[in-house]
C-alpha cells in the first residue's frame, strides 16, 4: 500500500510500519504527480486537498494532522467517496498554554494588567472551553460567545456586540467557515474595547481592527503576512508543541486504522521531563505561572523569528521564510502532564497549573 505524508507529521513512519511504508515529503512537493498512486494521503494545514491535487489519483482516505479542515475541500472528497479525518482537540492544550503565555509576558512588560479580566471567549469548543477553565482557575469573569453551541444547546452564552462592549480581552476560537449561517470570515469587523487575542485565523479578524493591544498567531495573507503592530505575535505555531502533534498523529493514525478496518495497536510516548520546582516565597502569582511556562515553552523566542521574518521583502521570501520557520519549528513541549512542585501551597497558581494541564504538588504533600 503506498502511504504519501507530510514530512512534519512525527513519527507515523512508525505507526504506519504494519500497514504499509511512508513516503514523507515537504508540502510543497505533495503535487498531482507525487500523490498519483497513493492510496492515502497524510497531509497537515499547509497543503490544499481539492480536485487539483486529487482528481484521477487512486487516493482514497485523507487525513489531515490538525484541528482546522478548511485547507480540505470537504465537500468534493465527499462527492469522490473520499473518506477524511482530522485531529479536533490534538493540540488544544498548546494553544492554551500559548495564550497563557502572552498574556503573562505582556503583563511581565507592563503592556497590560490582568488584576480585573473581563474575558470574552468567542468559539468554546476544543480550546476554547480550555481557555475558560483556565480563565475561571485565575478567578477572572468570563462571557462566552458560540452560536451554534448556543442553539443546540440553550445556556448562557452572548453575542458578539455583548462580548465587545462588555470585555476587556476578546479571544478568538472559531474556525474558518466561508459562508452560511456561522460564517467566520471578517467575523471581527469591529475592535474590542481592550485586548485582541487571535490564534485561530487571521481570516476572521480584519486587518484593520489590529492595533498595539493584539496578542496574535495568525495572519490574513499567510504565508505572506503583513507587518503588525501586535504587541506580542508568533508565525502559527500556538499549537505546535510536540505532544499535539503526537496526539494528531495518534488521531489521525487510530482514523486510517479504522478506514481500513485494522486494530490499532499504536500509542505515542507519554510526556516526560523533570518536575518542575518553584519557589513560592515573596513572588506573584503571574509570575510564579510565568515561570512554569517558560520551562517548556519561551514565546520571546517565536515573537523575535516572527518580527525577523517580517524584514524579509513580500512577495516570495517572506512566504518562504514563514513556511520554513513553521516547518523546521524548535521543539517545544507543553506542561500536559508534567509534575510542578511548589514550595509551598498557592492555591491560585495550584488551580491555574492545573487547569493548563500539569500535576501539582506542594508543601509536604
């Protein structure tokens, strides 16, 4: 059976060993021709899947190692018998961690305070319900704002107007939809009355709308972003840690297993690394948060690339240069199951840890 992936989905050669070997290649050499005689195709964010990659190939199952599908003409595969999968949640926590992590660094620059957040989450599904239970660990107030959850499920969710005129940070999780009733493009037309946080994508924000106090990894126009005036932002990579793309691996892994009706009977290596320490004695509770982030995770380093690969001209090299950096990305992990020791208890911070997805200890216990 021949297998065609991207060459930054880790360590499918080995989930996929039984079944048939991987062909790995960049997402800019999956072409018609390279794809031909596939009989699946493994493909991540950056690659289009449509008619012009697919049509006259032997191409039967596509799956897609990320969250977000609009990279895939869903409706065509479809239309083909096609068969497709994604990975909803896989990299959930990462994008939390990364939204935690500007914030704080914000704060720690004295851009911002967050000594009375009025947080307004727009999109509360995978990320954004973490996103919330983050938001409630750190004792801030919290509106929500999700239409189609809101029909389906009643509750007490807003509109976008009550979420613009009520909160101080607004955050974005939907996902790209093109059109109908939940249409996300342009979905921001207006700015907020504080803080922007978008690491959905860029397309649901207009560009107008950003100014200093943006916090941001996405961008209309990628690869090929404009200069921004965000105060901290990153080239898509809120969700690249390692453990989410093990987990979309797994996902999209258990998925193929189960097109072709084969047990699965691979599982990615459990986190691990050593505990984290903490001194507690005399230092904030953002700080404190900061510190334990910064241990798996320095979002510096990815504002710094982002604002080199700003320098390079548009047109050619800085879509190149954004690519390679999002392609050859550093490895990063999360806090997802790491152990945090504190050296004495902060219930605060325990809660936050937690809700970011570590185990907490401290004191004596």
């Amino acid at each position: 059976m021949r297998i065609v992936a991207d060459r930054n989905i880790p360590l499918l050669d080995e989930a996929m060993r039984p079944i048939g070997a991987v062909e790995r290649l960049s997402s800019a050499e999956i072409t018609p021709e390279r794809v031909r005689d596939a009989e699946l195709l493994f493909v991540r964010s950056t690659v289009k899947v449509g008619p012009a990659l697919l049509d006259g190939s032997r191409v039967r199952f596509v799956a897609t190692a990320t969250i977000g599908t609009d990279h895939l003409d869903l409706s065509w595969l479809e239309s083909r018998g096609i068969r497709w999968a994604s990975a909803p949640g896989s990299n959930a926590d990462s994008v939390v961690q990364w939204l935690a992590a500007a914030l704080l660094t914000a704060e720690e620059r004295g851009l911002l305070s967050l000594d009375d957040v009025r947080l307004g989450i727009v999109g509360v599904g995978n990320v954004g319900s973490r996103v919330e239970k983050f938001a409630n660990a750190m004792g801030w107030r919290v509106l929500r704002c999700d239409p189609p959850r809101r029909r389906r499920e009643g509750g007490d969710f807003v509109g976008l107007p009550t979420i613009l005129g009520e909160c101080n940070f607004v955050t974005m999780h939907v996902p790209l939809v093109r059109d109908g009733e939940d249409r996300t493009i342009d979905l921001l037309a207006r700015a907020p009355g504080g803080w922007l946080i978008n690491a959905s994508r860029g397309d649901v924000v207009v560009p107008s709308v950003i100014g200093a106090q943006s916090l941001l990894d996405v961008f209309a126009g990628e690869p090929e972003p404009a200069a921004t005036p965000a105060a901290i932002a990153t080239p898509h990579v809120a969700g690249h840690s390692i453990e989410g793309k093990h987990n979309g691996t797994k996902m999209v892994y258990d998925a193929a297993c189960a097109f072709l009706g084969v047990r699965p009977g691979w599982s990615p290596p459990k986190p691990g690394g050593q505990p984290i320490r903490l001194n507690v004695e005399g230092r904030r509770d953002e700080a404190l948060l900061l510190q334990a982030i910064r241990a798996v995770y320095q979002i510096e380093r990815d504002d710094a690339a982002l604002r080199e690969i700003l320098r390079e001209p548009a047109g050619g090299a800085r879509g190149t240069a954004f690519r390679r950096y999002r392609e050859q990305y550093p490895e990063r992990h999360e806090l997802t199951g790491r152990t945090v020791v504190l050296s004495t208890q902060r219930r605060r911070v325990e809660r936050a840890l937690r809700a970011l997805g570590a185990e907490v200890s401290a004191g004596n216990r």
